[in-house]
C-alpha cells in the first residue's frame, strides 16, 4: 500500500506566529518522511478579507520561504500555490451549489470575523470554508494537520464530501475520499501572550500578543518579560484558573522539546523570575535555524520560484483528475 497523503494550508497574511508554527507547521515537518505531503499557500482565503494587492505576491513567496526554513524536505513534500492551480476555485463552485447555505451560517471563525469586518462582509468570507474543502478534497487527502480552530471546517469538508458521493457517487465508487483531521493534542491552543483565555492570532491588533518566527532577539525578551503572569509561586500545567501558566509552559515545552512530565517536575517550584530566562532562551535558540534558514531563501528568489514551479506541476495533476470525475459524476460534457 502506498503512503497516506496528508495536506495542509496556511494563508499568507502577517508573519506566522508560535500558535500556526506549533499547531500545525511544526507537526506537518515532524512527521513528513511517513506520507505523501502536501503543503500550500493558501492565497484564495487570503482575499477575504479586505487586502493589499502590493504585498500579496511578496507574502506569498515569504510564506514559501517560511514553509521551507521550518524544515519541509522537498523529497516527501511538495509545496505549492493556491491560486496557481485553477480547479480549487472551479471545484468551490461545483460544492457552493450542492452545499446548504445553513451550513456556512454556522461556522464559528465566520461569525467571528464578519463581526470584526463590521458593513464589509464579503460573500467571500461565507464561502471560505468550502474553498478549503475544495483544497482538501481535491488531493483525496486521507489526513489534515491543523491547529484546534479548523476542526469545525474540517467536519463541514467531510460532510459536503459525503453529501456529493451520496447525490451523484454510489457506495461502491464513492468520488471523494473523506479526510481526517489531525489535531495535535499539545500545541493545538496556543493562547495569547496578554490573555491567556485568547487564541494567539494574527489579526490580534497587539503585537505584543504574539511572537512571530521572524522576531528578533530583543523582541522575544521584550514581549516574553511584558506577558501577562499572575501572582501565585510555583508554576503548573493543571490549573484551568491559570490559563497563562499553562500556555507558557506549554510553549516551553514545546520549543525545548521535553517531555510534559519533566517541565512539570522542572518547573514545579519555580517563580515567574527564574522561569521566564529560561523561555526566553529555548525561544531564541528554537527559532534561530529557521531564521537562518529563512533569510537564505528569501535570497534565492529564483529557486524559490522554481520549487513552487514543480509543485504546481505535481498538485495540477492530481488535483485535474479529482476536478474531471466530479464533473463527470455532475454530467458535464466534454468540450472536442
Ligand atoms: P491561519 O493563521 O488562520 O492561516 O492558520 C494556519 C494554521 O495555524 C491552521 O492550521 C490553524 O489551525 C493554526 N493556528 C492558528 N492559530 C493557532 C493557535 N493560536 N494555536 C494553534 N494553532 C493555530
Ligand atoms: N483555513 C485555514 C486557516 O485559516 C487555511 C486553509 C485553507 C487550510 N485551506 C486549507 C488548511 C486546507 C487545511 C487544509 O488556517
């Protein structure tokens, strides 16, 4: 049997932060060598909001850039764009018209971020999620790393999945495959660094609230000395009243690379002067390569453009074949 194939996205808008490389990234690249990957820029969702056309092209190729300092191996992998490849949008248009309008109204992110946009929801927005089932769907992905705010979008791409093979499929040959999540359970959450009951967020309008991959030093020390902590002596994962306290040892965690038990056992009498040095530190050092890493390629545009070439080449194909049978399933006809 040949190897599960697993996709994935990440929209190029602001930096990525700790909570997009530790909920999803880092798990895409610690696993790679098991499956037949799949990793892209998601440059469609990117529009959904209101945007800048002067920086979507150069965000796109810093999100590539980024994609590979973090440690994706181009032999597993294959990395491409979104919008390079024209039957993501072509299959969103099929699945808007089998795909109940209800099902769109539900979907948590959508009413939180239509309540940020204020007048300016665009249809886009809505539609969001089954462009991403388009994404997924199109690859016959058996598995999607994300981080814990996908899991509805990943119910709703397996449910218009369903829905289509029911309607136009037959048990025996459904059309689509349906995906599963994969949802880490460490890292899934990362919260934000001035509230710990918050995701960390891109559109977090503190920037204190997130640390990026492409913070410096200083900045690491700055927002990780001005996070928000609390009174109590002795640090602990357990304590639902402590959102902060976890999330923080979480991040060391992750970023150190320990075991839960051993910062538990480390850190059990620390205070938040003894321990903050200490994730300042696994911090910077953690994110250094990738640093490294990064400005390398993003001096080596023309290699860069050549890996998302090959990529697109790879994904046009699969992605085609998936396009024809579900417009053969809707009986279409074949142009001559
Ligand atoms: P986005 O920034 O919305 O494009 O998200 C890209 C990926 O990062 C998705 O898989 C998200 O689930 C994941 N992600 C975003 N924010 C967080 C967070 N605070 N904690 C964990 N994962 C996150
Ligand atoms: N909606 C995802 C996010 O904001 C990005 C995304 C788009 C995605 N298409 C996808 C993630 C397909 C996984 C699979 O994080």
């Amino acid at each position: 049997m040949g190897k599960q194939r697993v996709l994935s996205g990440v929209q190029p808008t602001g930096t990525l932060h700790l909570g997009n490389y530790l909920g999803a990234i880092r798990n895409w690249v610690e696993d790679q060598n098991q499956y037949d990957n799949y990793f892209f820029i998601a440059d469609l969702h990117a529009i959904t909001v209101p945007h800048d056309p002067g920086q979507l092209a150069d965000q796109t190729y810093a999100l590539a850039a980024l994609y590979l300092a973090c440690g994706l191996d181009l032999e597993h992998t294959t990395i491409f764009v979104q919008s390079h490849i024209s039957a993501h949008a072509e299959l969103a248009w099929l699945f808007n018209c089998i795909t109940p309008l209800n099902w769109l109204e539900r979907m948590i992110q959508f009413k939180e971020k239509a309540l940020k946009q204020g007048e300016n929801v665009s249809i886009g927005l809505l539609d969001y999620p089954v462009l991403q089932a388009a994404d997924i769907l199109l690859y016959q992905a058996d598995l999607v790393p994300v981080g814990e705010d996908q899991k509805q979008h990943l119910e709703l791409t397996r449910d218009i999945a369903a829905r289509l093979n029911f309607q136009y499929g037959s048990e025996t040959h459904p059309i689509l495959k349906l995906p599963e999540p994969l949802i880490r359970k460490e890292g899934a959450r990362i919260m934000s660094l001035t509230d710990g009951t918050n995701k960390m967020s891109k559109s977090d309008p503190s920037e204190q609230s997130r640390i990026t991959l492409l913070d410096t030093p200083d900045e690491i020390r700055n927002k990780i000395k001005r996070c928000k902590t609390d009174p109590v002596r002795g640090l602990s994962f357990d304590d639902p009243e402590r959102p902060e306290c976890q999330n923080l040892l979480t991040l060391y965690q992750l970023m150190s690379g320990q075991s839960k038990a051993a910062v538990a056992k480390e850190c059990t009498d620390m205070g938040w002067g003894q321990f903050k040095p200490l994730l300042i530190e696994v911090m910077i050092e953690g994110l250094r390569p990738i640093q490294d890493r990064y400005t390398e390629w993003m001096t080596q545009k023309q290699e860069l453009a050549a890996v998302l070439q090959k990529g697109k080449d790879k994904a046009d194909a699969i992605a085609s074949d998936t396009l024809g049978k579900v417009k053969d399933a809707l009986g279409y006809s074949h142009p001559l």
